[in-house]
C-alpha cells in the first residue's frame, strides 16, 4: 500500500501575524513530501512514525465523539492500517517551518475521512473554512493549537491567500521567472525549532501593549502590503515592504530567531543584499530569504546552504 504523496509549504507572509488577523500568503513547495505506506519489517524511523499514527487514531476518535458535526473517519480500516504496519514516509524535514505534521493530516484526511471535501469539486469560501476546522482540529494533536493552513495547502497543492481568520482563498501567483536574478530561498539555520514554545513566547508578549500596538501598526501593515506586492507582482514595491518587515521583526521578534543569526538578518537590512523573514514560527528550522539579486546574496550569504524556491 502507497498513498497519494502530499508536498510540504511555505508560509510566505503571515508568520504570528495570521493568529491575529494578518493577512498571509502560503505556497506549496513540492522539493520535500511524504505519503503513507505499509511495510512487515518497519525500520526504526518507520516504527517511530507507526506509533505516532497509533497515537493520533486514539485521539481522532476522541475529536469525532466530541464533535461529530465536524468530521466522520473510518476508524475501522485505519486502525486496521496501523495494525499492519502503516507509517508516513516522509522527506519533510520536522521543526522547519515546512509542515511535516500538515502533509501527515492531509493524507489520513484523504484516506479515512467519510464523505471528504475533495479537491476537484467547487472549493467554495465555507468548504475551504469547513477544511480548515477539521485540520486545525485534526493538528491540535501535534502542536496544541493549530490554525489547520498548513494541511489545508498540502491537501490542495494551492497557493492560498489568507483575507483574515474567516476569509480564505486559492489563489494564482505569479509565475515564476526563471531567468531572473530575484529570488525567495530557504536558509538553513541547522537547529531544529519546536514551534509549542515559540507561540508561547508570542502569545506572552501579546500581553503587553506596546507590543500588539507594534503588531497592528507595523507587522500586520507591512505584511499586508508584501501579500499584495507578491501576487500582484510589484517586485520593486515588495522589496521596499519587506525591508520594513525584516526590521520590525529583528527589533520585536528576537526570541524566535537563532541568536547566531542576528548579525546576518541585519547585515542584510544595512547592505540591501537580501532580507531574511521568519518562515512558520522560527526558533530554528528554515529562515526565509528574499533578494533581488540571487548571486550577491549567496556571495553574501557564503557558508551557508541555499535553497532556491521561488525565482522573479
């Protein structure tokens, strides 16, 4: 048994400022992805993953009997799946931003869900939030609180574009130019982040005035305006935002970044190279990068692994 393969994501824009009705911008990103397979002789990994989805029956049953409005699963084949072995083979990296537990939910959504909302059917506003709920429900098993985006994007394998908390839709991007020097690339920070104690952090802060005052009047405006530049495809309006943007967040979100990297963030912002942004909800994993000149930036960047996702 091999299911359907379901990519990883990258949460463009929208990072903290989502939780309070940013807008935002995901992408599916299809270098990394997993699908769920079945095997007698489980290697260690396999074995790990096996009882993790032994875990997770237990509680998708709990979720069904408390909310049996939301979502119905067949529990009896995939207990049975479990039983025999099953296990999702994945290449997503874990604590990286990319969303290892979203492409693991969408695909036991997919194949255990009665009467499931499918990709090929009309994907109206209350499907897409009707999705959501059941993967934010769904994912709350894996982080404690889950906004259920990062399923949502690799069940569909659409760019989504976040309005605010109740207004989500599938989008088109611009595409890409592959002869541009303009680039979005992923920086590996080579320390894997848990993202419980990050929101944690964050949801602290949020506390103090000053802090959801520079949230409203700089992060969410910033971040909205990079969501409109990127699919309008403004470059030149959008580089000017996201230096705005890598500036808020070096001042505001220093916790959640690798403190070996604040020195390269702002390098960045003096010298107009690149600019790094968080991707997902940082403390390690990937750091998001943007140039308009993808060889200045590795020059400057030299050392560190590159990883080229989106070309302008």
């Amino acid at each position: 048994m091999k299911g359907p393969l379901f990519y990883s994501k990258i949460l463009l824009f929208g990072e903290y400022g989502i939780i309070k009705d940013s807008k935002g911008l995901s992408i599916p990103y299809n270098f990394f992805k997993g699908a769920l397979k079945t095997s007698k002789n489980l290697s260690e990994t396999a074995k790990k993953s096996n009882e993790s989805l032994r875990a997770f029956a237990v509680y998708l049953e709990k979720m069904q009997l408390e909310n049996p409005e939301l979502v119905a699963f067949d529990f009896e084949s995939l207990k049975k799946d479990v039983a025999n072995g099953m296990y999702f083979d994945s290449s997503i990296p874990q604590g990286y931003g990319v969303g290892s537990s979203g492409a693991l939910v969408a695909a036991i959504y997919d194949k255990y869900a009665v009467e499931k909302i499918t990709v090929l059917e009309n994907l109206t506003r209350e499907k897409l939030l009707t999705l959501k709920a059941i993967f934010g429900a769904m994912e709350s098993f894996f982080h404690g609180k889950s906004s259920g985006l990062d399923p949502l994007n690799s069940y569909l394998s659409l760019p989504i574009l976040i309005n605010s908390k109740d207004n989500i839709e599938s989008t088109s991007i611009p595409s890409q130019n592959l002869e541009g020097t303009g680039a979005v690339f992923l920086l590996d920070s080579g320390i894997i982040g848990e993202t419980a104690p990050m929101v944690q952090i964050f949801m602290e802060q949020m506390k103090q005035d000053g802090f959801r005052n520079m949230l409203k009047d700089q992060f969410i405006k910033h971040t909205d305006a990079c969501v409109e530049d990127f699919i309008s495809g403004n470059v030149k309006s959008l580089f000017g935002n996201l230096k705005q943007l890598s500036n808020v967040v070096l001042d505001n979100f220093k916790p959640m970044i690798p403190a070996e990297f604040h020195k390269l963030w702002k390098n960045g912002i003096e010298t107009n190279d690149y600019y790094l942004k968080l991707c997902g909800s940082g403390g390690g994993g990937y750091i998001l990068g943007f140039t308009e000149d993808i060889n200045k930036a590795k020059k400057a960047l030299k050392g560190y692994n590159l990883e080229v996702v989106y070309n302008f």
